[in-house]
C-alpha cells in the first residue's frame, strides 16, 4: 500500500473534495500502482502517468501528427524516464 506521508496527502484530498478516505485510497491505489511519488530534483513530486490520450491535446499539431505516427505510445516511448517526462508535460503545456 502507500507510505504515511502518501496516506495522509490522498486522505486530506479526500476530505477536501467530500468523498469516503478508502474511495480514494482504492482508486489512486489502483490508478498509481502504489507509487505517487517520485524524487526528482531532491522534491518528492507526484508521479506523471503519460496518458497519451490526455497530453495528446497540449501537444502542438505538429508534433502531435510525428508522437501519433510513432504508434501506440506515440511520446510516451520516446520519454522514458519519470523526470524527462515531467520536463516534457511541462514543455507541452508552454508551447504557445
């Protein structure tokens, strides 16, 4: 299951947002295969989970069409450790 520290941050989420602690506690356990957080930079961050079919949108349309030739996957195979693929979410998301 998750750390204290992981439990008390789903647990204050859960209260925040009025749903039942084990609701949340199952889903993001489900959802996070137990880990939701990584060490980057000396910061414990939350763990991305590359899903193409979200991120696909902040990619601009020319990138979007050369991740989406590449296949299943598209940019999540071509950023492959956690920290590439937070710089690579947070790159997404400034491209103008």
């Amino acid at each position: 299951m998750f750390n204290s520290e992981a439990q008390r941050a789903i647990e204050a989420v859960a209260d925040a947002i009025l749903v039942p602690r084990d609701a949340l506690l199952a889903v993001v356990d489900v959802e996070s295969n137990g880990v939701v957080f990584t060490q980057i930079g000396g910061k414990a961050l939350p763990v991305i989970r590359w899903e193409g079919h979200y991120f696909d949108r902040f990619v601009p349309a020319k990138k979007r069409e050369q991740a989406r030739k590449a296949g299943p996957g598209g940019i999540q195979r071509l950023v492959s450790s956690r920290t590439a693929r937070r710089r690579s979410a947070t790159l997404c998301l400034t491209v103008p």
